[in-house]
C-alpha cells in the first residue's frame, strides 16, 4: 500500500497556533461560551487591497493553506480540496439581510458571490496560480474527513504528487445564536481548562482552520503518515463504534495495544462525552488519552484542529499538558488513533502514525 506522508501543517485557531514554536507553547485560556480564532497578521500572504475585501474565513483559510504550504517547502500543489460545513456564513447574512432590508431590489453581487461554500478553495487557488484540480466537500460533520478521503484516493491512483488539503468552519454572531437555540452551547460561561470535567449539557463554540500539505514522497521534516482514515454515520448503539474501530484497527494491521495515544473528540457535553467513555472502556481502558476541542472549541470540521495536534505530538515526541486528558503522556509514539464525533451521527477515525 502507498504511504501517504503528511509533509506540512497549517492552523489558524483560538490558540496561538500560527507561530512555530513547541506545540502549544503560548496556551490561551478562556472562560466564555464562544471561542473566535487568533488571527495572524495576513499581509504577509495576501496583498492589502484585497484583504479588505475578504471575509474572516477566506483570509483563515488562505493563511493556514499558505502555512502548510510553507511548512512541506511546496510553492505549488497539484490539487486543492477543502471541507467546510457552513461555508461563509458572514458572507451569507450580510447577502440575506440585505436582501430583507432592501426588500429583494438592488442588491450588490459581491456578497453572494463570495458567500458560496467553495469560495474558500478558489480564493487559495487564485493566489497561487494553481490551475489543477479544486473541490470542496460540504458534509456537515464530515465534510474534512471527506476531503481527506478524496485526498487519499488521488494520491494512491497517481493522479497527482502533492495535494493541499484542509478543513474549516467560522462562526458569526448570526450562526451562533441560531444553533444556541438548539441547545448545542453551556448556558454560562466555563474555563476551557475546565470544560472537559462540566456535569452539564452543552458545549462551547469554536472555529477555524487546519491545511495539510499531503505526498507520496516525504519531505525533510516529515513527522508523520496519514495511514488510514474511516467514517461512521448513525450508529444504532455504542457497540457498533466499537466494534467499527476494532475492523478500523485490523484493516490497518494492529490492535489497540499498539495505539501509544488515543485522541478524543470530548467535548464537556455529559450527554455526548458517553461515547467516549463506552470506548475507552471497551478497548482501551487503561491508554493515556488526550483531547483537544477545549482548546479549539466544537464545529463540523474541528478534527482538522485535532489531526494537527496529533502531528505536532507525532513531530516533538511530547504531548502539551494542556491537551492530556487520563494518564501519563508516552515517552515514545509510534501511532495516534483520533476518534471524534459531531453532535453524536459522524463519528470519524484517522489514524497518524510516527516517520522515522
């Protein structure tokens, strides 16, 4: 099988995770029911004139693409394929509050043009000159595991070299408090720190975005292979995850024993943490487990933010305090499987393993 190596990472998140430096060096602690993105200065990537154009998730979206980019020592990808669930929502409300306001006359192209799901993908392409092959994937909760695939599928068929690939989410005041009234965030604010331990229901809003510039081939600062990736929708019970992330293990030759950390999609919503627990439980009961969406805070494609975690743990051989959840971080680590699921229905495996 064709080893797929991930060969630079990007992320722009509520942690300081566009500078280098040890992983999770400069920790940002919160204590709000709504985490918003770091931004990072984008001048050094996008000329000036066109960033006041550009809305927030375009300018995350062109940065961490041109930080993995930087990363893996690529100037041109092969291929760019994005995963976002809501798109450009800011871009959105502006379009349909016009729309209302000015009672459907009128109206100004721009925001509707730059408010589609795949404005993200074409913008990175623009800048770079890329001509090849540009898709977005828009499956709620797996629309980044699905780009991953589709990445994965056209490495091994040979149809290109090196693919940038990335998943991202933002959230806006408008988003925000229609998916409060489904009951999804804590009603008061909470410590990040102390998220993962609440007894309540509810979890706390995030965004972001995570690139990876993915290869056949491994470059100098190589830390990790992507060795295999799988989805579950809609399990009927917890057996069922169970026993998928059992064939998910065997597929790729090895056992639970062999997983040297478990990352897990915990979220501090007692109702949807269970999962976890059954699996933990079931197959790996006494394994150091880290999590990471106190960090970034809960959207559809926050498993970008926690494969970039695995990388970096992958690359510096040491898990951040701040990420362990149960257990002794490993002095050695060899494979990382990340288990996460959004709002209980996709439930997704990606599973890192350690280039020497």
């Amino acid at each position: 099988m064709l080893t797929i190596y991930i060969n630079g990472t990007g992320c722009i998140s509520p942690q300081e995770t566009a500078v280098g430096g040890p992983l999770l060096a400069g920790l940002r602690e919160y204590e709000q029911v709504r985490l918003a993105t770091v931004d990072p200065d984008y001048k050094q990537w996008i000329d000036v004139k066109q960033i006041r154009r550009m809305s927030r998730v375009v300018k995350m979206g062109v940065g961490a693409a041109n930080l993995s980019l930087q990363a893996a020592g690529i100037t041109q990808p092969d291929a760019i394929v994005t995963g976002t669930a809501y798109g450009c929502l800011d871009d959105t409300g502006v379009f349909l509050t016009k729309m209302v306001n000015q009672q459907e006359e009128m109206l100004t192209p721009t925001a509707f043009i730059q408010s589609t799901h795949n404005t993200v993908g074409g913008q990175i392409a623009l800048l770079l000159g890329c001509h090849g092959y540009n898709n977005t994937f828009v499956h709620r909760g797996f629309s980044f595991e699905n780009a991953l695939l589709d990445t994965v599928m056209m490495l091994r068929e040979g149809s290109a070299q090196n693919i940038l690939v990335g998943g991202l989410d933002e959230l806006t005041q408008h988003s925000y408090q229609i998916l409060s009234r489904f009951g999804l965030y804590k009603k008061e604010p909470v410590k990040t720190m102390e998220l993962l331990k609440s007894p309540t229901r509810g979890t706390i809003a995030g965004e972001g975005a995570a690139f990876f510039t993915l290869g056949t081939k491994p470059g100098e600062h190589t830390a990790a292979e992507l060795t295999g990736i799988s989805t579950l929708y809609k399990p009927m019970w917890e057996g069922e995850v169970i026993g998928h992330i059992m064939k998910f293990l065997e597929d790729n030759s090895c056992t639970p024993n062999d997983i040297d950390l478990l990352i897990t999609g915990r979220n501090g919503d007692i109702d949807q943490d269970d999962i976890y627990e059954e699996v933990v439980e079931a197959l790996f009961p006494e394994h150091p487990e880290a999590s990471f969406k106190h960090l970034c805070g809960e959207y559809p494609t926050a498993a970008g933010f926690g494969m970039w975690l695995a990388n970096g743990i992958l690359a510096d051989q040491a898990v951040p305090e701040a990420a362990m959840f149960y257990g002794k971080a490993p002095g050695s680590i060899k494979k990382i499987l990340l288990y996460n699921h959004h709002q209980g229905t996709h439930h997704s495996l990606i599973l890192l393993s350690h280039v020497e």
